[in-house]
C-alpha cells in the first residue's frame, strides 16, 4: 500500500512537472463603436466593430520539449461582436498555424499574415484597423478576392521568423503554396531594425495572378521622441503595366496619464495606365477598379486607457478623391462616388481578455 502511494505521488510529480512545461491560453477582443459616415449627400449610422482593434477569439500553446526547444499553435478567428456572430466562411480565418521555435528562429506552418502585410500594421498608427486605416487607399486594380486573397493573409502559407537576439535585427520570409487557385501562389518577406527608440523596415512580396504578378513593396519606419512618436510608411503596388504609390506620415502624442491623441495623413496616387483601366477594362481586369486618380486620407483620434485592458475611443476620418478614385473610410460605410469624398466619425470601447 505505501509503495503504491509512493508511485502515485511520483506520477503526480511528473504530471506537475510536464503541466507546468504546457501551457494553453483563451484570448480575445472585443471592440465595438458607434459609426456615422457620410458620401454623395447620404449618410448611415450603425453599431460598427473593429474601431480600435479588431475583434477576435482565439486560443494559443506552447509546449517546452527540452534542450531550448518548443512547440506551438496559434487558432484565431474574427467576431462580429454587434451581432455575435463569427465569420461564417472561416472560423479560424485569422490564424491557424503550427510551429517550432528554438535558438535558430521559428518555422511556421499554416494560414497567418504575410510579412510585407506586418510591415505596414506596424508603421500605419491605426494599425490597418477601423476609420483610419491606410489600406482603405490601397488599390487591387480591380482583382476579385478570388484572384487576390495574399494582401493581408495567405493560405498554405511557410513562414521563417530570424531568432529575437540578432542585435536589433529582426524579419520573416514566407513561401504560400498555390495548391492550383489563382491568387494563391505568393513569396516575400520583411527585414527590419529596431533598437531603442528607432524602428525601421522594409517588405516585399509578389503573387501569381491571371498570368501576371501582383506586387508590393512596402517601407517603413518610426522613431519615439517621448513627447511624440512619428512615423512614415511607402508603399507600391503593381500589376502589369499599372502602378500605385501612398504616402504616409502619422504621429502618436500622449497627452494624459492613460490617453493619446493619433493623426495620420496619407496621399495615393497612380499612374496613367491605372488610370485608363477605369474606363476601358483589360483581359486582366474585368471590372472596374476600385481606385483611379489621387486620394487623400486625413485621421485623428484619441484613446483613454482605463486599464490594462479596457480603452475608451473617438476617431474621424475623410477621404477626398479625386479623377476616378472612389475611396471610402470603411467597408460598409456609404459609397463614395467617382472623384467624391468620403467621411466618418465614431465613438467605441474596446475590452481585451
């Protein structure tokens, strides 16, 4: 009987010990706004999501195998927390990866963001996320989602992510396999620098489509004067002969012990062949693009942090377009016309668990 409860109380002091090697994590979070916009004389107001950070659920792990490496998984999916529904078409759409780490970096394996993508959620201070995101100036030149789907994620996606302890230097390369789907087949990657105050990086990527390649090169960098951190971002993007470039300059300003007013400025434009497509649609476009022309984006807002976890937020946005260009602050805010404006202002709340 005493050798048996020996043997079960070592059994549990290994079980203790392998538990406490595991770890499993629920995250999330939900934000939720109250969103006017206005274009072409009509306006709507609505119960928004993402106006600060994007809504999501998700679970994560890492298991420790010993000599300095590890597992890991990462499922991650987006909410729609006004209506509490979960995206219908991917529940894991987000992320959902598996992955090594060690000495030598981490190699992932799965859907997530692509590299150049990060590039630009880390230099934009709106973080591509609600009234002032910047990629609400970024064009496709047209191409559906089904010819189009690695601007932001990618399936079948191989990630190399360098180790933390290169001096600063940091970056990730990625491969996506096109398993036959147009849009599909991609590869590109990021490097960068960040020491102290200074952050600077730059990302490419190109992806097969139609017979052609979409690309896009992204450069950015950001440097924290205390009383203000400024930050600049370039982009280009190109299919065949059409070329867009955006410009942008943001700033984040603390003004209070919890709160911090942010303001961005971005100028889009593209060149005389992207411009022509609006009108006379090619073997590689068939409809028309979503962006033709200059445009302007112009951002403020303000966050109060009431804890850790819990923000407080207003932000206003305005588009102006002008030639063909038909830009607008989000998603589902009215239509702009051609060369029309575009405008938007809300108030949320944001809750991160």
């Amino acid at each position: 009987m005493k050798k048996s409860l020996v043997a079960l109380a070592v059994l549990a002091g290994f079980a203790g010990a392998a538990a406490a090697q595991s770890s499993v994590t629920l995250f999330g979070v939900i934000d939720v706004a109250a969103r006017y916009t206005k274009a072409n004389g009509q306006d709507t107001k609505q119960l928004s999501n993402d106006g600060s950070s994007s809504s999501r659920i998700g679970v994560r792990g890492v298991e420790d195998l010993g000599g300095g490496l590890k597992a890991g998984f990462w499922l991650e999916g987006a909410l729609a927390a006004d209506t509490g529904t979960a995206d219908s078409s991917r529940f894991w759409g987000r992320r959902a990866s598996v992955s090594l780490m060690g000495d030598f970096g981490e190699v992932r394996l799965g859907r997530g963001k692509t590299s150049t993508r990060l590039v630009v959620d880390d230099f934009d201070v709106y973080t591509t996320t609600g009234l002032g995101d910047v990629t609400r100036l970024y064009s496709t030149f047209g191409l559906s989602t089904s010819l189009y789907d690695t601007n932001n994620r990618a399936d079948n996606l191989v990630q190399y992510f360098l180790p933390s302890d290169l001096g600063g230097v940091y970056g990730s390369f990625d491969v996506a396999a096109g398993e036959g789907a147009q849009g599909k087949k991609m590869y590109g990657g990021r490097l960068g620098y960040k020491a102290g105050d200074l952050n600077v990086a730059g990302g490419y990527q190109t992806t097969d489509t139609l017979n052609t390649k979409f690309k896009q090169l992204s450069l950015g960098a950001s440097y924290d004067f205390k009383v203000v951190k400024v930050s600049g971002l370039y982009s280009q993007l190109k299919l065949s002969s059409f070329k867009q470039n955006i410009y942008t300059i943001g700033a984040v300003v603390p003004v209070t012990a919890g709160g911090s007013v942010t303001a961005q400025f971005s100028k889009a434009s593209t060149n005389s062949a992207a411009d022509a497509l609006i009108t006379a649609p090619s073997a590689t476009n068939a409809t028309p693009i979503n962006g033709a022309g200059d445009s302007k984006a112009f951002t403020i807002g303000y966050q109060h942090n009431l804890s850790k976890r819990t923000a407080l937020y207003s932000t206003a946005s305005y588009i102006k377009n002008d030639g063909n260009a038909n830009f607008r602050v989000g998603n589902n805010a009215v239509a702009a016309a051609r060369g029309g404006k575009s405008g938007g202002l809300d108030v949320g709340i944001k809750h991160s668990f």
